[in-house]
C-alpha cells in the first residue's frame, strides 16, 4: 500500500495488471476519466451508538461490483476529503488481502491540477468477483486490545483523534477519554499545513513518529500497532500511511471509540 503523487498515476494505470481506479469524492461531482465512483456510507455500518463498523461482507462487495474489483486487481483510490474516504476503502480492501493498492496524494484535486480528464462517458464496468473479509490480518476488536493492555511486550495503540477527544474534554460517546496506554498522534500532523491535503515527506512523519514515542525505525516495525479514533475513519488514514511507511503489523480498529466509548465494562483512561 503507497501513497502517489498525481502525476504517477497516468503510468502506473496504464502499465498496472487489472487497474481500477475508485472516485471515493462527496457525491454530485463530475466524474473523471476512468474512475467508478463508490458511495462511502455503502462501505461502513452504523448501528446505534457504533459508527463505522464493517458491513456484511455481502453488502460490502455488492457496494463494489460495478467497480469491476477482483482479489488480483490493482486498484488507485481518491477522494475530496483528505484521504479520510479513500483511506476507508483501501483498509477494507486490504482485509480483504488485496496488495496492490494506491492512494493519491492530494486527491481529486491534484488530480484535476495535474491535468487527469474528466469523464466524456461512463466508465466501462469489468466483471467483479467477490471479496472476503480475513480478520486475521489488519483488523481488531475490543476484546483482542483489552487482553493486550498491561502486557511488557503487547501491542503499541495510537490514538488518532484531537487532543480534546485523547483528554476527554471532548465527549462523543457514552464515556470519554482513551483506550489506557493509548499513544496520542491527531491525523492532521501527517499533512503539509502549507499544502493542505498533502502528506509531509517520509523523513519528517517518521521524526514526528519518533518524537510521540512511536517506533519508526525498520527494526522496530514488525511490532504491532493498533489505531483508532471516532469510527475508524481518521484510523483508516492513519493505517494506511503506517503500511506506506513499510510497517508490516497494523491493526484497525472498526467502530473504534464509538464503541470503546460505550461500554461500560472496558476500561478509560483520562
């Protein structure tokens, strides 16, 4: 999993096995050349008080098929929304065991910046086969952090949301504050605030890893990392630059404090 710059997806698409390219924007946008628009609020479930659960899995591909996906497909994501959406979709293809997927840097903007066409016609649907959730990689729950907690050697569990929501001043569940031992790193300090939407360079996410106590160096990476935040969506982008910097073990975390958040049997942390 990459993130690209704008102007590697033209080569990389057209020399790419089995390419599809995936619009995650906000619906009502003119469509780009090539590009099978996917509706974000068919690739996650709300139930009660949880936000951004997993769907079933015969829901997920059936929010898929007219993309035309495979489990050997190559597949380039973007959105308009800082990589929140795109990020969703390939965490969830990647629990799926698909490898080969690429996020654009930018998004949809520096798409169009770059000079990528809009759509003249609708995109050609290819036929699709269906995809499986395997939960042994990528994925965790509740119960699985919480048997890590207090361990010397468990799992490293980074909290992606504000400050606020980490110290729990910022309420948006039943309980507020975070799962205990929890590393705090908000999504945004990933991004260039003199390019906004853009990622900083590697050198400089990995320094600010570091400085967070979060392990950035290759030896380091084969340790576990969990991430979270409200419903796995800022987690999701999160995850996704985690495996672009070349960790092999992350984990997210679906329904994340949506869930922790509301059960009164886990543990918090303020």
């Amino acid at each position: 999993m990459k993130f690209i710059a704008a102007n590697e997806l033209k080569p990389r698409f057209q020399n790419a096995p089995n390419p599809i390219l995936i619009d995650m924007s906000q619906p009502g946008q003119p469509p780009l050349a090539e590009a099978q628009w996917v509706d974000f609020n068919q690739i996650v479930r709300n139930e009660g008080d949880r936000a951004g659960l997993l769907p079933d899995n015969d829901n997920f591909n059936q929010a898929l098929m007219h993309t035309g996906i495979t489990p050997d497909s190559t597949v380039f994501i973007f959105d308009d929304c800082q990589g929140l959406a795109a990020s969703r979709l390939a965490w969830s293809l990647a629990l799926c065991g698909l490898e080969e997927i690429y996020l654009i840097d930018g998004g949809r903007e520096a798409l169009l910046a770059e000079g990528w066409p809009l759509a003249t016609a609708t995109a050609a649907h290819k036929p699709a086969s269906e995809l499986a959730y395997d939960f042994s990689e990528h994925h965790c729950d509740a119960q699985t952090i919480a048997e890590q907690l207090g361990k010397p050697d468990g799992w490293i569990i980074v909290d992606a949301r504000s400050e606020e929501e980490y110290r729990g001043t910022d309420r948006r569940s039943r309980n507020a504050g975070h799962i205990p031992g929890a590393i705090h790193f908000d999504w945004q300090w990933f991004f260039d605030p003199e390019k906004p939407g853009f990622l900083l360079p590697d050198d400089t996410i990995r320094a600010r890893l570091q400085e967070k106590g979060i392990p950035a160096l290759p030896e380091e990476k084969a340790k576990t990392l969990v991430v979270y935040c409200q419903s796995h969506r800022r987690s999701s982008l999160m995850f996704c630059v985690f495996k672009h910097l070349g960790f092999e073990d992350v984990r997210g975390y679906p329904g994340a404090w949506s869930d922790w958040g509301n059960r009164d049997e886990l543990p918090i942390e303020i």
